[in-house]
C-alpha cells in the first residue's frame, strides 16, 4: 500500500501547485485569514530542504537574548516544528482563527506554500521570508526516505525512480519544484528586504558566514562582543545535526500524529543522491533542472 499525500493520487493541484489533498482547506483559511505583522518571520521552503535546520537556527538567534544561556534555549525541550509552527500543516489544521496570542513578536512562522499563493498581508507588510533551497536531487532522495519511514499512517513502498519521475513531471508535494524556488527566487533578487534566499549546502559549507547573513538579516544581528564571545559557534553547535538529532526530544515523540521526531534528522549530508539514483534517472532530472532554471541564474554547482 501506498500512503497517500506524497505522490499523486494523494495530491491535488491547486492554484498551479500539487498539495496534499487533505490540507487544501487548511490553506484556504491561511490565506483568506491571516493577518501578518512588519515584525513577522516567514521560514519558506520545499519539504526536505533543510526546513528543521532553519527553523531551529532562526528560532535561537531570535531567543538567543531572551534565554540567558543558550543551554538553557528551549530548542533543547522542543521540536523545532514545535517551536516554529507549520500554517498549513498545525496552525490552520482545521481551525480558521488560530490564538496567536501566546506567540512574543517577532513571531517565528514556516510554510510549504509557493511565493505567490502567499496570503497578500505577509506581501503587503514588512513582514520578512527567508526561503532555503537545495539541490533537487537531494531533495528527491530525502523525500523518499521520509515518504517510506517517517509516515506512520501506512506501511509504504514507494521507489526512489517512482519519486524522480514525479519529479521530472513536477508532480510532488508543493510542486513543480522549479516554479516553487524560482518564485521565492525572483523576489529575493527584486527585493533584497523581502525574501533571503538560502542554500542547503552553502549553509553546510559556510555555516557561520550564512548563519551571521541570517541573522542579519532578520533583525538580529551578532554584536561584536557576542562574536568575540563565540555565540555564534555556540549558535551552530546546538543547531548542528549530531546535536539535533541526539536530543531526546528529537529522539522520540511525534510531530503532528503521523510524523515521528527522528525522522526529521536522517543523514544531513550534501549529494547523498549519488547512492541512491540511477545514471540515467541523474540525466533524465539534470536535464528538466538544466531546462527549467536556464537564464534564472539559480544553479546547483555539483550536478548541473
Ligand atoms: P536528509 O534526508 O538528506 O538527511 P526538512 O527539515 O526540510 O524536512 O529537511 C530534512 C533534511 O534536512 C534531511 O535531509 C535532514 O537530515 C536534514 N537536516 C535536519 N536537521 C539538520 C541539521 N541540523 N543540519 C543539517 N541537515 C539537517
């Protein structure tokens, strides 16, 4: 048996993009009721981008003040999905009018949704997105394992070429994943202040250097007395993978009923596709990035 909301015909096309078919409504009400303030931080990605990472590093240089040790960051308590909620998938879940009233601003958000189906106040407002790409190909690989471990509803047996070929038709989860990161792209290159553009693997190979952009760019940048405290190493060192992933509450416990916490944190790494895909499945999908992205100036050196 396969599960439903992964692949098609679990999915339905809305608004020009493929969703899980059970939580169209739930994007129907974000839209038509969220009301977004300047102070605002929308984390934006594909499934299987780098979304836990993000959400855990914006979540502790938001609060890195408010705790007074970073040992103390209830990063360590929490799930990072618990601690930046998903619109689509927690907030809106069933219910139009979600209490906000317990979040302190800026208030910390995440959604799966493309740029332009974003409700209009969270493009009206000040309100800031930062959006974190990754190669399609690790995508890809990472979305299969997460559709065949993590989903505890079924017992499913979904193939790594059954993923990429979906993908080659851009028939996955908030897909087509070209027209996904292009539209985030595009903004970020028109306006600077609204969307910061993100990559998995220069926040691997760069990690400090994109974490200070970060929180630069969100409104919390690092002093120099903080850098010359090693905050932000501190920063990336409870955020790092071992660390994530060897918390108890990463360890066990679930995310929403069916998603259990550890399959969030797999195996972290850059180009983990080459175990996994065929030669030619890697040529078939290296030609519709190669095509579908030319002239954007969006690229992904290890594969294009
Ligand atoms: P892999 O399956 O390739 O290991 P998302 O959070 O968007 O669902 O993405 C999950 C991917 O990010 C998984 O990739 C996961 O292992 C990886 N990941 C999670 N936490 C990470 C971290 N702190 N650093 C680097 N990668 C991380």
């Amino acid at each position: 048996p396969k599960a439903k909301g992964w692949l098609s015909p679990g999915l339905s096309l809305y608004q020009g993009f493929y969703c899980p078919s059970k939580i169209v409504p739930n994007i129907i009400s974000f839209q038509n009721h969220f009301q977004a303030h300047d102070q605002d931080i929308v984390l934006a990605s594909k499934p299987k981008s780098g979304t836990t990472w993000l959400k855990a590093l914006a979540f502790s240089i938001v609060n890195r003040k408010r705790c007074d040790q970073l040992s103390n960051c209830a990063l360590l308590k929490s799930n990072p999905h618990e601690l930046v909620p998903f619109m689509e998938f927690s907030l809106y879940a069933n219910n139009q009018l979600p209490d906000f009233s317990t979040m302190s601003y800026p208030r910390l958000f995440s959604t799966h949704i493309p740029y332009e189906s974003l409700p209009e106040s969270i493009k009206q407002t000040n309100c800031r997105i930062v959006y974190i790409c990754r190669n399609p190909l690790d995508i890809i690989v990472s979305h299969w394992h997460f559709a065949n471990q993590a989903c505890l509803e079924h017992n499913t047996h979904w193939t790594v070429e059954e993923f990429a070929e979906a993908y080659c038709k851009g028939e996955e989860a908030f897909g087509p994943f070209w027209d996904h990161m292009l539209g985030y792209h595009k903004v970020s290159k028109e306006n600077t202040n609204k969307v910061l553009f993100l990559k998995y693997e220069e926040l691997k190979k760069d990690t400090l250097n994109q974490v200070k952009k970060l929180a630069e760019f969100i409104g919390f940048p690092f002093s120099k007395e903080e850098e010359s405290q090693g905050i932000v190493e501190e920063i990336l060192k409870l955020c790092s993978f071992g660390n994530l992933k060897e918390l108890d509450v990463n360890k066990h416990g679930k995310f929403m009923p069916y998603f259990e916490n550890k399959s969030y944190f797999r195996k972290g790494e850059i180009g983990d596709w080459v175990n996994h895909l065929s030669d030619s499945m890697v040529e078939k999908l290296n030609k519709v990035i190669h095509e579908k992205l030319n002239g954007s100036g969006l690229t992904f050196k290890e594969n294009c």
